[in-house]
C-alpha cells in the first residue's frame, strides 16, 4: 500500500469519524445515556467511515471481496437501529413518561442514519482525493476535507425533520380547578383530582402549555397520540415529573393541552421543549404533495 493510499484512507476516516460525532451533538435531547451510549455510537461511525475509506483503494486494486463488506455493514447499521429500539423500549418503565412506540422508532431510524452520514462521507472525502490527485498532498487532504464537510452539510439539511414550532405556536395556558376536574384556558382535561391534596397540589405547583395549529390541516399531526405523548415525554424530561401528567386535544379548535405538576416550576423552560419536540416521521405528512397527487386523480 502506497503513503498516497494511507493518506487517502486516514483523511477519509477521520472526516467521516468527525461527522459521525458532529450529529451526535443533535441526538442529546433523544438520547437515553452517556457518555458510554456516546462511545458505542462513535465506534460504529468509525467502523463506517472505515468501510467509506478503504472502498476506493479496494476497486483501484481490484479486491471486489473487500467492497462486498458493505453489504454486511448495512446489515450491522439495521442492527444498531434494532438494538437501540430494544434498549429504548426496555427503559419505558423506568421514565416519568412513556415515549410511546412512534417515537422510539423514529429514534432509532435517526441513529441508524447517522452511521450512513459517515460511511458517504468518507467515501466522498476518498472519491475527491482520489480524483484531485496532485503531487503537494496537502492539496488532496484539504479538498477531500472541504467536499466532506459539504457533503455532510448537505445530508444534515436533507436530513434535518420539523418541530412541533414549525406548524404550531406554543403558549402558556391558564390551569383552574373546579372540584375534581382540571381544566386549562377553559378546555377539560381531566376528571382525576378527586383528592383535596391534588387539587391544591395542581392549583399551587401545576404548569401548562396549549399548542395551537397554525393552519387547520396540521391538527392531523398534532391530533395523533404518538404525537402528543412524545411532547408529554419532552415535558417531564425536560422540567422533571413531580406528580399528574395529562394531555388531550380540542376537538373544536385543534387545540392540544399538556399540563403537570413538574419539579422545576418553570413556564418558559415547557414551552420551548414542547416547541422543539421533532415531529414524528410516521405521523408527518406533506399537504402540499397530497393536495398535487389528488389534483392528478382527477
């Protein structure tokens, strides 16, 4: 193996290993623990950027059996997205909410994603050394770098899912107990505060959010269980769970409600959380494809 060929594959690792640590900045909100989870996810953007380097060198040399190797990585990436499934649904019992099952395999598809971030951009950082190939190899290293970073940029745009901010605003809601039942900004919530202590409990510590769609075709999203608990999910993972947690839509308006009574008393905190809960891959749908592929029907 030339120093050309060591240089290549070095660069092309390292880039892809870098980007694979990159997106993992992204993933803290979604991410059940660390630093080991981190390390496991790092060796696994290694082993990908690895396989994105050395398949360049293996077609120059003609060694089809190394490049073969991708296809085993691939089955070991669906692997990372069925272990990080399990692990997540094995902690649902031990968090204050339930993450729900939509959720969770949208998490998981998002990891098993990211190591495919990796293994394209170390090819494409090999692919431009391979092809600028100059005699300064400083120029090679900085132009596969340069289209790696791009590449990455790229596939982070391409990549990147909405929020709940993006189709709907987030506002402070009033809560009122009359009685047994909890109400916020007039809408019924529940009817479970049948004890003089959770009652005062919700009317002294209790905390609220009320989503409001910004057009009227986003309450299919926002109207979706899986949708609603994975901001519940949000909430108590971001304010903490002291006692009650609930969520229910209006039917009427397509206003969605989450209330609490949360450890850390702290409104603004609940409301960029909410706001910034990804919306479920399952539960998205573009409007405007739906609205062009009806109008072809008819």
């Amino acid at each position: 193996m030339s120093t050309d060929q060591i240089v290549l594959i070095v660069t092309a690792i390292v880039v892809g290993t870098l980007s694979r640590a990159f997106t993992l900045n992204e993933d803290y909100r979604q991410y059940p623990s660390y630093p080991n989870g981190y390390l496991i996810h790092l060796i696994t953007g290694f082993v990908a950027a690895a396989l994105g380097a050395v398949a360049i060198p293996a077609l120059l040399t003609k060694n089809f059996v190394a490049v073969t190797f991708l296809t085993l990585a691939i089955q070991q990436f669906r692997d990372v997205r069925k272990t990080e499934r399990e692990s997540l649904k094995g902690l649902e019992e031990t968090e204050s909410a339930y993450r729900g099952d939509a959720y969770i395999d949208g998490i998981a598809k998002t990891f098993e994603a990211r190591n495919y971030f990796a293994l394209i951009v170390s090819f494409a950082t090999a692919l431009t050394i391979q092809l600028v190939d100059q005699d300064i190899i400083w120029i090679n290293v900085v132009s596969g770098v340069l289209v790696g970073v791009i590449v990455l940029l790229f596939l982070h745009r391409f990549s990147k899912g909405k929020t709940v901010g993006d189709i709907a605003d987030v506002k402070e809601g009033k809560v009122e107990v009359k009685g047994s039942e909890l109400f916020v900004d007039g809408i019924y919530v529940s009817n479970l505060l049948g004890t003089d202590n959770a009652q005062k409990l919700f009317e002294e510590e209790g905390v609220a959010v009320v989503v409001y769609p910004r057009e009227s075709h986003f309450r299919i999203t926002l109207d979706n269980y899986g949708q609603r608990q994975a901001m519940v999910f949000e909430a108590t993972r971001s304010i903490g769970l002291k006692r009650y947690h609930f969520t229910r839509k209006d039917y009427e308006q397509g206003r969605v409600v989450i209330a609490l009574v949360p450890v850390i008393k702290d409104i603004d905190k609940l409301t960029e959380t909410v706001k910034n809960t990804p919306l479920l891959e399952s539960v998205w749908k573009s409007h405007e494809v739906l609205k062009t592929n009806l109008a072809g029907r008819e």
